[in-house]
C-alpha cells in the first residue's frame, strides 16, 4: 500500500514496484537494523550495523550511478503493480488524490474536485494547484463548497451547483471567496466561458449566456429555452450545442449575437438513452454520454445534425476531447480512451478497469510537457551535448510520442491520478 506524504497509508492505493538495487538492499535488511541506532542508545552492536548497511547502500548507489543509472527526479511518476481484476491498457495508476468528489474539473492550473450541494450532509470540495507537479498536485484548500461545475476566468472562478444562482468567488491570494450571486431562471448545471460570456446549462431555462465582465456585478444577457431539460453545453464556432438527457436529444443554437440566440437544428437520439452527463464538440462532432456508450454526433451541416458512430460502453458519464483523443469515464467500466482522428471509426487506444475499487464518475486531462531533446546543452547521448559539434544529430529527433495525466473522480474511494502513454500513431 502507498503512503501520503506524512507516512500514513494511502487508502486505495497499493504498494508501488520498486526493483532498483538499492530497494533490493533494503528489503533484504532485517527490519530492526534499518532502525535508528538512537532507538538502543548505547548499544555499540546495533550502531556497527547501522554502519555496515549505509556503507552497503552506498556502494550500491555508486555501482548503479557507475553503470549509466539514470537518477529519476523526485517527483517522477512511478506506476502502480497491477493487481487482480485490473484490466490496463497504455493507462497506469499513479496515486491517489488527498480528497473524494464526484465532479472535477481543471481550469488552467486549478483542479476543483467538488460534489453535490447536500444542507444536511455537505461533502467538503478541494482546490489543488497542478502547476508545480502535475503528478503530485498541491493542495490549496479542502473546504470548498458543493458543485456541479466550476470555470474560471482570470481571478475568478463560477460555480454551478444546482441552485438558482451563479456564484462568483475570487481566487485571489489563493483564498475562495465569494464575491457575487446572481439569480438565474433555473437550476445551473454546467458552465462554459468564452471571453466576457458565460454560457450557462439552466435546467428546465435551456441556456443562459451572462455577461462576466465584471465578475463582482454578473448580468444575464439573454435566455433560450429550446424545451429541453439542459444538463450540459459546448461550443462549436458560434453554436452552443445544448444536451437534453430527459428527452436524449440535442439542441444547436446561433449565439453570434448573444442578444439574440436562435435555434438551429436538432438531433433526437433514442429516448431514454441520454444520461445526466456531458457533451463536448471538435471539429463539427459532438461526444454525448449515454448509457449505452459514447454517441457521435455530425453537426458539420447545423441544420440536419446526424449520427456518425456509437461506441459501445456502457454507462458513460463523461468525455474529454483533447488531440484527436477521447478520454472518456465509464463508471464501473473505468476510463477508456478513444483515437477519434476518424470520428465515424474511433479506435480504443487505452483503458484502466479496476472493479470493485474505481467508479469513474468524471475526469480532466493534461498533456505531460515534453523537454526539448535537441535544446542547445541538453544531453545527446553519450556524455555529449548540442553545444559539442562533432555530437550535432544531423536531423532533429523523432518526438516522442504524447502523455497525458488523467484526474478521475471515483465513488469508490478518493480521486485518482493515471498516466495515459499513447502509442504511436500510424504514419507519424
């Protein structure tokens, strides 16, 4: 089992793998002479031991270092054992997250991991920082309150929390303060910002774009309510696509003129399909949750939408597009990620199953920054640098190929931290 930084265990996350030589000299120790020699004060016997073995890990150390061991950083990722049940592909278990939530979402550098509004019984939300170590995210606050949704715009974060209101909190010296509560037609369920306007999911209003200009004094710039019980939204060039789970159908909107919104089309799924989930558009697709899988929606022509694939998993709740992936989570079913450079043929590319531990409610993305290669004194290989002209490559080197650090909310235990290494893509 994993640790949390103060030494305690880490609950559902187990022991990670470490095979290095110095491990191995470690494990091999009797456990009552890795204790302190301070622990038997005066026993001259157990302090030559402690001795021998530091001098032992030492030697080991410089063997390895002497061979070419790459020393890791502290805070590299290191992956946990597979176990029973555990179904992985190019997906592996990190860590688990100081926190439980069924709702996360990341904005910039922030990651909310929120749950339910509850008066009786409220969950506490966290506010972590991912820009020291996306592996390890610090965390900055555990007191949140409940939310469905949260996005932030400069300073500013707006939160959707099934309530008649938007709330606006300033972040500023890293406190969560609430500065503004604007009243809304409905119940908010989920929040897009694009520039000075927030689009707003309303429930039985549809959608509600606000003006958040000045974030302290919000005002609702125009409603549309299209007859749809509305869960999420996305934006496509100036369409809002607006997801109705009650009646399993989509509603397309022209918000060039946010005044004035207009609709524009429909796609009705199969009734009863659509669940209280998400929807994400690129490149004219819209990815639907529902229970029967990720649906695949062609918005190119805005006035005939039609379906270009479903893919079959069961109990989709959520969907991430980012570089022609779909980083989708399942529920019991886990996280599966799809290669949709061809959205009507999406091809599985990874997942991570863990039944009985992960019930993956929600997640958010972020691409692991790659270090440049070939920057001028960066190692070449072989004890040589781009700074040395007889080590020059004569073609810069292949990149390598795309990571990403999945956070998944799970309802069987604290959040979690994966690694999605994709493969390499054909032709590239």
């Amino acid at each position: 089992m994993g640790t949390a930084g103060d030494g305690r265990p880490q609950e559902g996350i187990w022991e990670t793998s470490d095979d290095s030589p110095v491990a191995a000299v470690r494990r091999a120790v009797p456990g009552k002479f890795r204790r302190s020699a301070r622990e038997k004060e005066g026993d001259p016997l157990n302090g030559s031991l402690v001795c021998i073995v530091i001098l032992a890990l030492c030697a080991v150390e410089t063997v390895a270092a002497a061979n070419g061991a790459e020393t890791k950083p502290s805070t590299a990722p290191s992956a946990t054992r597979p176990v029973a049940g555990e179904d992985r592909l190019n997906v592996d278990l990190l860590k688990a997250l100081d926190g439980r939530g069924g709702y996360v979402r990341l904005e910039g550098r922030f990651l909310f991991l929120t749950s339910n509004v509850n008066p009786k019984a409220q969950q506490a939300g966290f506010w972590f920082d991912i820009e020291p170590d996306p592996a390890a995210p610090a965390l900055l606050d555990k007191s949140l309150p409940g939310a469905w949704d949260v996005a932030v715009a400069g300073e500013h974060a707006f939160v959707c929390d099934y309530t008649k209101f938007l709330t606006v909190c300033d972040l500023r010296k890293r406190q969560w303060r609430e500065v503004a509560k604007l009243d809304m037609p409905s119940m908010t369920e989920n929040i897009t910002i694009r520039g000075k306007l927030a689009y707003v999911a309303n429930h039985t209003a549809g959608l509600t774009i606000v003006d958040i200009a000045d974030p302290a004094k919000p005002s609702i710039v125009s409603s549309f309510n299209p007859g749809i019980d509305c869960d999420g939204l996305a934006l496509w060039k100036d369409c809002a696509v607006l997801y109705g789970h009650i009646q399993s159908r989509l509603v397309l909107v022209d918000v060039a003129d946010p005044a004035k919104p207009r609709q524009t089309g429909v796609y009705q799924h199969d009734k009863g399909s659509f669940n209280q989930g998400e929807v994400e558009v690129d490149g004219g697709f819209a990815y639907c949750t529902s229970v029967d899988g990720l649906v695949i929606v062609n918005i190119t022509d805005q006035a005939n939408p039609k379906l270009a694939k479903t893919v079959d998993l069961k109990g989709v709740n959520d969907v991430i597009l980012k570089d022609g992936y779909a980083f989708v989570a399942a529920g019991a079913n886990g996280v599966h990620v799809l290669d949709v450079t061809d959205p009507a043929n999406p091809t599985e590319v990874g997942r991570y199953i863990a039944r009985g531990r992960l019930g993956a409610s929600q997640l958010a993305v972020q691409r692991v920054v790659q270090a440049n290669r070939n920057a001028p004194g960066q190692a070449q290989g072989a004890g040589k640098t781009a700074l040395d002209p007889t080590s020059a490559p004569k073609s810069p080197a292949p990149a390598a190929p795309a990571s990403y650090y999945l956070y998944v909310a799970n309802t069987n235990g604290p959040a979690l931290i994966m690694l999605f290494q994709a493969p390499v893509r054909g032709g590239t």
